[in-house]
C-alpha cells in the first residue's frame, strides 16, 4: 500500500514540472503573465486569455443590445435578459482586473 502512496505523491508534485511553471509568474503581482496576443481593438494592455474572453465577450453583448434594441420583434424579456448578460460580464471583467477597460 505504501508503494502505491509513493507513485500518488509523485504524480501529485508533477516529476519536478513546478519550476517551469514558477517561471512564467510575475515577481510582483504572483500572476501568470501572458505571452501571447490576446489583444481587444481599444484596449492597449496584454491581457490573459480570462481577460480577452471576458472583454470580447462584453463587446459582443453590447453590439447585441444595441441592434436589438432596433429590432422590429424587440420583446422587453429579451431585452432584460441581454442587460442581465451584459452586467454579469462586466463584474466578471472587474474580478479580472479589467474593470476599467471595461467600463
């Protein structure tokens, strides 16, 4: 049984992987930082991938409520529906520390 507790523990610590994931964290802010280009048009900041999906995401909601709001079968539920969409992805954005860009 203690041989088979051995191997868990092994698995469990990653065969000594931990230093490269160390590597790619930010001294200061003990975050991962991003290399790549998870860019948004108007947002002059790296973001992480959470980051772009949460903004791309909210500019989708918003062009959505604005072309539905000129939508010739407009139904209130609906509209209420994509106003409660669109908050929820701006309080994701600011629990991402991108509330401003958000906003």
């Amino acid at each position: 049984m203690s041989g088979k507790q051995d191997q868990a523990d092994q698995e469990l610590l990653g065969d000594d992987k931990a230093e490269e994931v160390m590597s790619h964290l930010n001294a200061e802010m003990d975050t991962p930082t991003a290399d790549n280009n998870w860019r948004v048009a108007g947002i002059d900041k790296d973001l992480t991938p959470l980051q772009y999906h949460y903004l791309s995401l909210l500019q989708r909601l918003v062009a959505l409520k604005n072309t539905y709001q000129t939508d010739a079968d407009y139904e209130a539920w609906m509209m209420v529906g994509i106003n409660k969409a669109v908050y929820s992805t701006l309080r994701d954005s600011i629990e991402a520390n991108v509330g401003d860009e958000a906003k």
